[in-house]
C-alpha cells in the first residue's frame, strides 16, 4: 500500500484532534484512500503543555523546521493560527516541494494571493477546507460538487461566537454584554472578544467563499464589516415581534445591472424567522447557497471544536494523499483562475437592501411627519412602522421597516433625520433579507 | 487546454438538464476545471420528441451503441433510467474503457456490486453522485468530505414525491388519496407512483448511502421498506398533537453491543416537530448525518428536477474531466473496499425503536387494562396514553407512545391485541425517531 508521511506543525486543540481521528479511524481511512498514512513529526510550542487529547513524546518537537525539513514527510498540516509565522510555515514547506493542509483563515484572508501564486510556482496544493464552517464540506461543496453553479447568493453564518451569543439573546432575552461575559467564562469566546464579535473572523470566512465563488480574489479590506456588538436586547425583542431573528450573516451576492459586481458584506441581519437558517442555533454555522443550476441549499453543522474541525482537515488530508498517490500534484486549478474580467466588489454604498430602522423620539406630534419627509425627499419607501407602547416620557421607540434603497441614500438620510430635534438617540439600523 | 469529449445517453428531463447547463455555463467549467469539454454525441429515443431544453440535431442519434462506440468519446454519461438496457450501455462502455456517469439509483441498487467490480477491472470509474438527493452533494461530502468519520447515523429524506406528498397532507389537513391525485396531475408524482410512494426508490437511495457509509454492498433486498400509503390525515393530526411530524425517512443507523450491525431501512416516522428535519418540506430532500468526529450536519436542497440533477451530474463529470486529464483512472478506491468482516445489516425484528400507536377501540371500561397487559406481559413499557374525544359510539381512537423495545417485540404484542373483542380494527403503528 502506498504510504504518506504526515508533518503537522501546532498541537493545540485543532493538532490534537486531527492526531485523536487518526487514532480512531486510522485504519479506516487507510482502507478508504488506499493510502497508509503515519505521522513522522509534530511541532508544537510547548513539550509540557497539558493537551485536550495526548501527543505521543516521541513525535514532539518545538522547532517547527524539524517538520518543514525532514525529506520523509510529503504533507504538512499548518494549525498554529496567526499570520506572519504561519506564512513562513507554509512558503517554507512549498520551498520543500511540500503541499499543506491549513485551517488557518486569517493566514489565507491576509495573504491569500501570494500564498496560492506560491503553490502553483511550487507544483504543489494549498488545501484550506478547515478554514471556513469547521466540519462541515462547504469549500469541496462549492469547487466540485457545484462545479457547473453561477453562485447568484450564498449567505453564511459563518461563526459561532457571535451565533452563541445571538442565540442566546434570543432565547433568554438576555442583553449582549451578559451573555458575551458568560460565553467567556465557559470557553464560547476569546478574551479578547474582538476578533469573533467584531466580525473580523466573519470577514476573513465570508471572503475566501466570495474568492471561491466567484473566481477573484476578494481582499478582506474590501469586505464591508459589521459585528453584533450594536445588537440589543431592545432590537432583538422589536425584531422578534415583526417575524424577524437577528443573525450575523457573511453575505456574498451577485449584483447584474449596469453597475455589476458582487456584494461581499458581513453584517447582523434581520432574516423571517420562517427561514432556515433562523433555526441555526448555538455555536453550529451553516451556509445557504443559491446556485443557478442546482437551486436553493443548505449545509448545516459544527462550525469549530477540535473535532469538527479534525474532520475537516481530514477531508483535505485524504485529498492530498489520493493526489499525491496518483502524482497528481496539482489536480484542481488554483480556484482563482476563473476570474471574469471587470468583476469586482461593490462598494456598500451602491447596494441596494431593506431596513429595519429604530429611533428614540420625543413623544409629541409631527414626529412621524418629519422623519418620513426626510425619507421622502430621499425616495426611500416605509414599509410599515411600529410604536409599542412605553413607559418612558423622555423618549418613546420608534421602529420602521424600509423598503429596498441603496445604503449610500439610507446613510445620508439617516444622517439628516439623527440631526432633529426631536430625535434623541442616534438611530439603529439593521439590514433586512428576504431571500427573494 | 485539454479537452474530454462527452457522451450522453438519454435526452429527458435530465438529459436535456445537463446539456443546458453546459449551453450556459460550459465556460465557466472550462476556466474551473482547465479542461475544455465538449458533447459529441447524444443517444435519445426519439428525434422528434420535444424536450424541456432543445437539444442540437446534428449531435443526436437514436442508437446508444454510437456513443458508446466512438472513439472520440471518452466520458459516457447514462441517463435512461430501467435496469436492464442500462446495465448493458455501462458496461459496454466499461469494455470500450471509457468511464460512466451515471443518475441511475434503480441501476446501482439492482446491480451495484456487478457493475463496480466491472469498472474496476476495466481500470475506469463509475460516477454517480445524481443517483441520491440530486442537486445535494451528499455522496462526494460522506466519501470526501467526512472520509475520517464512521457513520454513527444517516437520516435522509430522499424522496421528493413523498416529501411533497406528506407535507401537503400536514398543512392543507387533506387525505392521502386526494393529495396524490392531484400531485400526480400536477407531475409531482408519477403514473403509477408505487415506485415513489410505496418506498422502493427511497430504499435504492437509501442503499446507496449505506453500502458507502459502511463499505459493504447492502442489497436493496435487505432494507426494511415501507411506504406512505398508510399515513393518514388522522395520525398525521394526532402526531402534531403529541409535538411530531411524519416524514418518510432513509435510515442508516450503526448499532452496538453485542449484536452489532447497521439498520437499514425505509419508513414513515414521527419525528419531534423541534428537528430540522421536520422543517424540511415540498419537494426537497436532506440528509441528516451524525459522524463521530464531526458530530451532527444536515444538507438540504432540491432532490430531483432537470436543473438540480444536472448540477450533480456535472460535479461527477467535472471529477472525471480531472481525474482523465491527470490519466488518474481509478483516483477513489471503489467504496465497497473498505468493508469490515461480519458487517450485516441488522433484521428488523431485531431493532429497537419507539412507537405511536393507535387503536380503535370500544368505549368501555376495561379497555386500556386489557391492552396494557399485553404490552407489560411482552415488557414492552407505555410512555404516554392520549384518548382524544369523539363523535363515534362503535368505536373511539386510543394512542398509546411506547418507549424502545424490539420490533419483534411489538410485532407480536400489537397482533395479539389485534385479536382482543374490543379492539375494532387492525392497530396502526409508526416508529418514532428522537435523534439522540
């Protein structure tokens, strides 16, 4: 049987479940790939540290170019995290004529295009399945099994921080400063949080399945970013009473017109709760996809632990092996060469999209009046509007729901109507998607 | 750019599918794959059939042995459907060793083990992602994808007629007869639907998932298969009461212990309105799939239909156009290979499983003690009694929830209460399915 020689630098919680699946199901995959597969080193930061499953000592060392070096090992599995060592990492194992397997989305998000220019240089494969929705298959779903799809939308929750903590807003109506400090405390989120909350790690996600889709690369400077820290408790309540649940959605949608492009975004999100992915709960991901051939689809699963993710970096591994049993080094084109011509990311600006907007008003009136001329004037159409009853006398709620408008315009008037008198707060705004 | 000429056998709803895809979108394959595909030949029935996509004359013949046969062809794509004359194209085309994709889950399921040791020996592929859940990559996501998990779990539901069929019944309230006759006219079912609604093609698909989930062939002779003819508007209206939904569902489940094995089956069942499952409806199919390292996912999409079985189609031409480009003849190890010694697929009456059952019975005392003895003489424990009022004096319905026992088990209590004087018709029982 053909043999691979496994190197993997990082035995974290990621490393050390990708050694405990191959513990469990070793022989199994050996049977499936016809492909005997043995680890020959693991780089890892500390000898001592105390790990969710065990490394065996023999196979430890702390300097990864014990792993980037050694002539034996044909594969090498990147799961440090981070972005400036793990470019090292992984253009020194491409010197060496070795493929990777990362997991690492930042690593790809920051120097995706180098990386992957780098590779094919090298006649060697980047594999990345692990860097978007963990376990579940939604990178060889998007390249091969759609193979013959225009992606006309996909919309991701793409992290399960923020859904954790979503999610539970929802459900308990507890208010996001609560839950995150919680979530921290049993391990759903970093300290610090940013990253996850501020829709950074959504950003980097959203941007590899827009570059995959799409056939160019999107850099993660052109992604337009929100984070669920402006989502209340009040908003989500307000949301719940129209249909509506707040997701953090990546979205990546393809605009025609005159003014083409793609719309490659990640904001919170008021979705019908009759959605499917209202249903997403927890810290699981899920990714809708629209594609013109094959319709409306759904993958569903967890989006991060060590085992999911395992699973995840195992699909790639089994890749890489039947590519390299077959000296087929590099069998998928480098996903970005497809790229049509003129194709770009539009600016938030020019996207058209609904809103659910909330004011704090005086409670006296020509209130209404004067906030609906502004929208007027601006040609931005009220849906429907909503005053629940409140106990405050300073300021009561106001919500409206806005029909389709460019941002650009929504900003503009949002700015002028924040600017009355008898407006106190500055307005909130969440985009609305109907899926149609 | 290399270039795969293709064959297709079979212009129908699929046929004319594929080649529509490929009419819109064969540049954007070509760009993907770095192979340039075009369609020699097209084998149809008739010339002068009108089709859902018009097909081009000068490609078509009426003689499938002109596909098969032409040297310039080196991809055979099968889409006639029937068991026979399609078992003869494959292999025909085996001998001419050319590789086959195929839609065919009647095909595979009758003759499976034939035709993938023929492919073997011919050193070419058999493709045949479309045969489950069209549009889904269910198949390539279980081989690729979750290639390190074993299988604690497969629950799909793979029949879109039934689907249709059964979700209409819960939300119009209407009877079987009535939603059949008029899915039928509207050509969501077929004329005669036995194939679709008594289970059989379910039970092919169902198979399909098995035998690559557990790695060895699993005869659709084996695969306890019921139907929906029996679901009726009243259970499926008590089942909402007690907090279900009935759904036909494929299930594939790996059992422990000391008699171990794999349920394979097919049957209508209540599962808990609170499952995604239960969410999905019309049409579409999903897979539910539980591995041991990645934990629990869903796909979700259109199970059938020209345009989402095209989509799988090409996922599977795509492959071959790779895999013939790097002369990797056989890059997948044939799925059964893995197969361990003493696998089996499980007797029904050997599974444990919940149940609702219903009863009609006289309105007298007595009646629930006599039932009830029975099922505690067998060991067979009630979780929950739901006598709802009625309008009827000859008899009133009685529900009995049972918890887990064994199918034979039951079996043999529900034929014995069957012959008590004051139970008045044949007892209709459900499995129940809860997910843990």
């Amino acid at each position: 049987m053909h043999q691979l020689n496994l190197g993997m630098i990082g035995g974290g919680t990621v490393g050390s479940g990708v050694f405990h699946a191959w513990q469990k199901n070793g022989e199994l995959l050996a049977a499936r790939l016809g492909v005997a597969l043995h680890f020959r080193k693991i780089a890892v930061q500390s000898l001592k540290k105390s790990r969710a499953y065990p490394l065996p000592a023999k196979l430890l060392t702390t300097d990864w170019r014990d792993v980037v070096n050694d002539p034996e090992i044909q594969l090498v599995i990147e799961l440090v995290g981070g972005t400036n060592l793990a470019k090292t990492m992984v253009l020194a194992a491409f010197a060496q004529g070795k493929s990777v397997v990362t997991a690492n989305k930042a690593l790809l998000s920051a120097h995706g295009p180098e990386l992957f220019a780098a590779a094919t240089k090298a006649g060697v494969n980047l594999y990345f399945e692990a860097s978007v929705c963990g376990g579940i298959p939604i990178i060889k779903s998007l390249r091969e099994g759609f193979v013959a799809n225009q992606f006309s939308a996909i919309y991701g929750i793409v992290n399960g921080t923020c859904n954790y903590i979503l999610s539970r807003m929802k459900t308990e109506g507890a208010d996001f400063a609560n839950v995150l400090a919680d979530a921290q405390q049993h391990g759903y989120a970093e300290t610090p949080p940013d990253l996850d909350i501020d829709g950074h790690d959504a950003a980097h996600k959203t941007g590899i399945l827009a570059s995959l889709a799409h056939g160019f690369w999107v850099d993660h400077r052109q992604i337009h970013t929100e984070g669920i820290r402006e989502v209340s408790q009040l908003d989500m309540e307000f949301a719940a009473k129209l249909g509506y649940t707040i997701k953090l959605l990546g979205i990546v949608k393809q605009i025609a017109g005159k003014k083409s492009g793609v719309q490659v975004s990640v904001y919170p999100t008021l979705i019908p709760n009759t959605h499917v992915l209202a249903s997403v709960n927890g810290v699981f991901n899920a990714c809708f996809v629209r594609g013109d051939i094959v319709g409306d689809t759904l993958f569903y699963g967890r989006g991060a632990g060590k085992d999911a993710t395992a699973s995840a970096v195992w699909s790639d591994i089994g890749d890489a092996a039947l590519d390299l049993k077959n000296a087929t080094k590099v069998r998928v084109a480098p996903f970005i060469a497809h790229a049509k011509k003129h194709n770009r990311v539009m600016p938030m600006d020019e996207i058209v999209s609904r809103y659910y907007v909330r004011f704090s008003v005086a409670d006296k009136p020509g209130v209404i009046a004067k906030i609906a001329a502004i929208f007027a004037a601006a040609n931005i159409g009220i849906s429907s509007v909503f005053q629940p009853e409140s106990q405050s006398v300073a300021s009561v709620p106001l919500i409206l729901m806005i029909h389709d408008a460019p941002n650009a315009a929504m900003r503009r008037a949002l700015a002028k109507i924040a600017k009355l008198s008898v407006v106190k707060n500055q307005p909130v705004m969440f985009r609305v998607e109907n899926f149609d």
